[in-house]
C-alpha cells in the first residue's frame, strides 16, 4: 500500500464530522469509566459486565513506553518485541548480543532487571474536575498552567501519600472538559525474560511497517518482581490457545499515546505547517547520520539498530500524518465540524465562552514564534541520556528546595521518584551515540535560530558544536551510576561544585531554558488551555459524554471486530499464517530468516495463525496491548497498524483503519518449538 492513498479518504471522515457527533462503527479509545457497553452489546451481541471489565484492568499494564498485560499467576507480562529491545540493548555484553541473538531464559534467576523500566496496573479513578477547574478561577496565561498544576500536584498527594508503590497522576480529558485522579500499582523491579532476536521481531523492517500482511514475532515478556521474588498477581489473563475468528469481537486494553482529533482547525494548521515539517527534516537527516555511522562498522551498526528503528518508525507516522493535514477534506470537515458547534451555541453560551476558537487562531501566533527556542533549549536534547541526566539532576536539586505544590510537576513529591529511578538506574551509555545526537541538536540549533540569535549564543557560546559536543560526551562522568546517585544525594550544593562539565552546561542553559519554558506557558499553554476548556463545554453541552476524549496514555479500551479490508479493489485478508513467513524471506535484509527460525521450519505447523487485522481504533503507546475476546483471553499483541491508520492522530476510517496484531497462537508455537522455553509456555498455557 502506498502513502498516497492518505489523499483519497478525507470523504469518509467528513461525513463522519459533520453528521454524527458520537463514534461511528467501531471508533474510539474509550476509559473504562465511560465504555460503551450497550453499544457493544448492540452491535456484536456481547455482555461486557463490570466483573468482565475489572478483571481486564487488573491485568492491564502501563510501562515507560508502550502497553502490555499480565498473563499469568507469577507476574508475567506479555508485551511487544520492540517495546523491550531498549532493555536488550541495555543488558546485551561484547560476549552477548541480545539484540541480534535474542534473549533466552531457562530458569527464572536468569532473568535480568531492566535498566529504567517501572510497570504500572491502575487502581482507580476518581473525577476532580471541579477541584481543578477552581483552582484556576479567574487566572490567565502562566499563572493559570502554575494554578493547575500545584492543585494537580496537591490532588496526587493527598490521594497517594508518601507510599512509593502507589502512583497518582491527575489526567485531562476532553483537552480540559474533565480532570481524572489515575491511582496506579507501580512496580520498579521489571526483568527481561524473553526476546526474540531481531529479525524474527522486526522481520520485514521498516518496508512492511505499517503495512500487510505481516510475519512478525513482535512479542516479548517481562516478570514483575518485589522484594526479589516475582509478584503474584492472582488477577491476570490467560493467553488464547487459539486464533480468533473472521468477524469475532476483540477488544484492545492498552494507552494509546496522542491524537490531536479535538484540535481545532488553527491548532492543525500549526502542526500541518511548522511542527511536523521541521520534526521532519531534522528526524530524516538524523537517520542519515546514523546509517552512515552504521554502515563504518559492524559494531556501529549494532548500537544503531534500535535508534534507527524509532528514527524510521516516526519518520513513517509523522510523514502518514502531515499527508492526512494536506488533504484539504480532511480541513474541511473540521471547519464544517467547528461551524456545526458553533451554530449551535445559545446567546448565554455566547456571552459566557466567547469564541474560544478565534483565541486558539491567536494563539498560534505566539506558538509559532516561541517554537524553536522552546524547542530547542528545554525539550529537544532530552534524547542524549547524557544531557538528560544533567537537566534533571540540575533541577531536581533546585525544585526539591520547594514545597511540592510550586514546583515544575514533574518533579512535584508524586512524581519525583520516577524522576529518580530514571536518572540513577543503570544503562548502557554509549559515548559514540551521545555524540551523534548532541551534536546534532546542536548544528540544528545554530541553522534554524542562526548564529546570532542569543539562544543559539547561550547554547554554543565560542565553541562549535562539533567540539562542544565532544568536550561535554568525553569530559563528563554522568555515565556512571554512582557519580549520578552522589549528586542526586548531595542535592544543589553537589551540583554547583561539581566540575562535571555536562553538570555545569546544563546549568549554564537552564536558567534561560525555564524562562522560554514560562513565556510559552504565559503565551500558549495557559491561553490553549483556558480555550480548550471553554470549547470542551460547549462539546459536553452538544454531545454529553457520548465521545471519547483524545489519547493520553492513560488506559483505554477499544472494540473492534477480526477482518482485513478492500482498497482500491484489492483485498486484503485479515489472517497470515506461519507458511507464509517462509514464503515471503528472500535471504536478504529485511526479509532474511532468523537463523533459528530456518532451522526449526519442519517443526513448525504451517498453517498457525501468525499476525492478524481488526477495526480496533489505537495510537502509538498501544504497542503491546492485550487483543483480547470475548471471554477476556489474550489472543494476541497489538504491534502495529495498517498504513491507512496513520491519519487516525486526526480521525478513525473503519472502513480501511486496521489494528495488526501478532496471534498468540504464534507466540506459542515459536516459544515451544523455535526458542525450546518449554517451561514458559507450560506457566502461559496452566490450566488450558
């Protein structure tokens, strides 16, 4: 399938718009407190009781970056391959290469921490609209983020303490409509247990992502553990010894990260025209870069593979979507849609919202100038883990002198021991990589900004960025976990000795970083906010709650039925099988076999369900998210979607939006007769 059939299809969505203001077909990625089981009762003839729900969101995970779910008594959690392969990196030695080779464990003391990673199961969730609403009463622009953010912050604290297994997070939905009280279970000691080796998890490369059909063993498992032994999680799902049916009902409980589906049209247009083409250009010369270091050796090409993955990954997806924002029907059905809401306001709503959307049109304004120094003094480094270390260990020290409620929230008392664990857990640092993407952010800094303009000065004083990256990556000693945990502990006196020069940049930057920071919040969050909150009403006044608010990586659950698609008069079946695997390897790179798939072929049953495609609606962040039937077993993991779901940032198509998933069928038979874990698929399948 081709990127351009994203500029035949805007049709669809705009009818959708315009005619019907609750979700068509099988769209949205609805919270659990707000699912719409009746319509799904409805449609598919299934009962989905509260029993049924709780038992799925139990068994729901959070990690850093993606989804998953516990699978069985002992703390197993099923996820995707390229959801752990940052950790495989991480442990992986020059005697073993457990990104290339996989990871295999016989017994549970083999199984390795990964570096950084929590896991959260959510507990509860508790509405505090109006708590947070007040608090911001009759404020404006910075002072209005800051009001919101300290009451946050309060709200997280009376409902989570001091326990440091419990988190809080106050989410918004419906961009300000509403405010949740998220209660997770969060569990720090998350070990590796399986990985297959990377050609048989990203088997395809980047020329299938997106697409189908699919061979991929996108699958990994992780374990939770406490107190050093696994956790026993009595509330978990049982993995499917059987594929799903055409047309059955699957549902997709994972945290679909962002969609922009209640932008207005300004907002869009900001994103069409700035945003995304900058991203662009700088992620694709970013990949050419690290293909070149790639390609100069062997090992070079070993610490490149999981950057690379993500470079070519969020090139594809943001590409997807700038192609859906230049559809002019695309922009035409959110005009239609504004102007439907519009009508329909009454002289009193007018009076008491004004028109929020000629506020948010102004806003862009200020958006547009403020991008770039936002851009690149407080958020745009934070891909060297270097650097990131330094800026939060600089303001960690500095915020943590503050009561909780007047700190930046991500280091509010809620929040910091994540910030902790991140910055003191081990990882495998490779000064080499930090280089390339220092000094990339760097030379793009000094293009974009220019030479003269002060942010630039700040950033690179005398030095060019070749040399002030080098000096920073060899001089510092932040790799060390050790020295990181002194300056964490010797809190603002260690930082403003140290002689570290990464400590001392950061520091040299950050002043001017956090004044960037609060003159776009005073221009452009606090006014987004005020007038999102204002056109949030007028939504539920129109609609009540029959929507779903925007992604927010927070738990979601989606419906959806097991079926391909017709495009263009070709379609597409909903099912791949194992044989088919064999089928499609040439022998060369991306579709070359993983040795230890070649070797197990006449082991294998050929006709194994291997990946599949449903109606389910998800996002990026749903990455490793339970497919689930009706019966709440785990049919598979959600991996991908289709190429047309790309534009489902901006809107769903059920008619040609597919959620790919690898079949759990597959996943035992490669666990039992490619990887020999007989033990591991003897805990997945107890009681089957």
């Amino acid at each position: 399938m081709s990127l351009k059939s994203f500029l035949t299809y805007g049709a669809a969505f705009a009818l959708a718009a315009v005619m019907a203001p609750a979700a068509n077909a099988d769209e949205g990625m609805w919270t659990f407190d707000n699912f719409p089981a009746a319509k799904v009762k409805e449609t598919y003839g299934v009962t989905l009781d509260k029993a049924w729900m709780d038992k799925v969101q139990a068994a729901a995970v959070r990690l850093s970056n993606c989804s998953a779910s516990v699978v069985s008594p002992d703390g197993l959690v099923l996820t995707n391959a390229h959801c752990v392969i940052a950790c495989a990196q991480d442990l992986s030695t020059p005697q073993n290469d457990y990104v290339n080779d996989g990871f295999l464990t016989n017994a549970r003391t083999e199984e390795k921490a990964c570096p950084g990673q929590s896991a959260e199961i959510l507990q509860s969730i508790t509405d505090v609209t109006k708590e947070i609403n007040a608090a911001a009463q009759g404020l404006t622009g910075a002072e209005f983020v800051k009001a919101q953010n300290a009451r946050a912050a309060e709200l997280e604290k009376a409902g989570c303490g001091d326990d440091k297994i419990i988190r809080c997070q106050v989410i918004s939905f419906y961009q300000g409509g509403e405010y949740k009280l998220y209660k997770y279970r969060r569990y720090t000691d998350v070990r590796l247990v399986f990985y297959p080796e990377y050609k048989a998890g990203f088997f395809g490369g980047d020329p299938d992502n997106f697409n189908f059909p699919r061979y991929n063993l996108d699958s990994g498992f992780l374990r939770l553990y406490e107190n050093g032994q696994p956790v026993k999680t009595p509330q978990h799902l049982k993995l499917a010894t059987t594929a799903p049916k055409e047309n059955e009902l699957v549902l997709v409980a994972g945290n679909p990260g962002s969609t922009s589906r209640l932008l207005t049209v300004s907002q869009l247009e900001t994103l069409r025209d700035v945003t995304i083409p900058t991203q662009q250009l700088m992620r694709s010369e970013l990949r050419g870069r690290f293909i070149q270091f790639g390609a100069e050796s062997e090992a070079n090409k070993k610490i490149t593979v999981d950057t690379l993955t993500n470079l070519e990954n969020g090139f594809k997806v943001f590409y997807g979507q700038q192609l859906a924002l230049q559809d002019p029907r695309v922009m035409e059905a959110k005009r239609a849609e504004e102007a439907a809401l519009k009508a329909g306001m009454s002289a009193e709503d007018k009076a008491a919202f004004g028109d929020p959307w000629a506020d948010l049109a102004q806003v862009q304004v200020a958006a547009k100038d403020l991008y770039l120094p936002y851009y690149f003094l407080d958020s745009s480094m934070a891909s060297s883990n270097l650097f990131t270390y330094a800026r939060t260990l600089v303001r960690a020290a500095r915020e943590r002198a503050k009561p909780s409620a007047e700190r930046l929230p991500e280091y509010a008392d809620t929040r910091l021991p994540l910030a902790e664990k991140r910055v003191l857990a081990e990882a495998n640092i490779i000064p080499a990589h930090e280089r390339i993407v220092l000094e990339f952010r760097l030379l793009k800094a000094r293009e974009y900004l220019t030479t003269d303009n002060a942010v630039t000065q700040l950033m690179l004083g005398k030095e060019s960025p070749e040399g002030l990256s080098k000096r920073l990556i060899e001089g510092t000693k932040l790799a060390d976990p050790a020295v990181r945990k002194a300056l964490w502990e010797g809190g603002l006196a260690a930082i403003q000795a140290s002689d570290d020069p990464m400590i001392q940049y950061a520091l040299k930057i950050d002043d001017q970083a956090l004044a960037v920071r609060k003159e776009y919040e005073a221009k452009v969050s606090g006014p987004t906010r005020i007038a999102a909150e204002k056109i949030a009403k007028i939504r539920f006044k129109a609609y009540g709650n029959t929507t779903y608010p925007d992604a927010t990586f927070s738990l979601r659950l989606s419906y959806g039925k097991v079926t391909g698609w017709t495009y263009r008069g070709q379609t597409v079946p909903a099912f791949t099988q194992m044989n088919g695997l064999f089928d499609r390897a040439t022998g060369n790179d991306p579709y070359e076999l993983s040795p230890k798939f070649a070797a197990a072929r006449a082991k294998l049953d050929p006709k194994v369900v291997y990946n599949f495609s449903s109606t389910n609606d998800i996002i990026g962040g749903n990455s490793g998210s339970p497919v689930i039937n009706a019966r709440a077993e785990v049919v598979g993991a959600a991996f991908d979607g289709n190429i047309h779901s790309l534009g489902g940032a901006y809107y769903y198509d059920g008619t040609i939006n597919r959620t790919v998933t690898v079949a759990s069928t597959a996943i035992l038979e490669a666990l039992d007769k490619v990887y020999g874990q007989k033990a591991l698929v003897k805990e997945l399948t107890a009681g089957k």
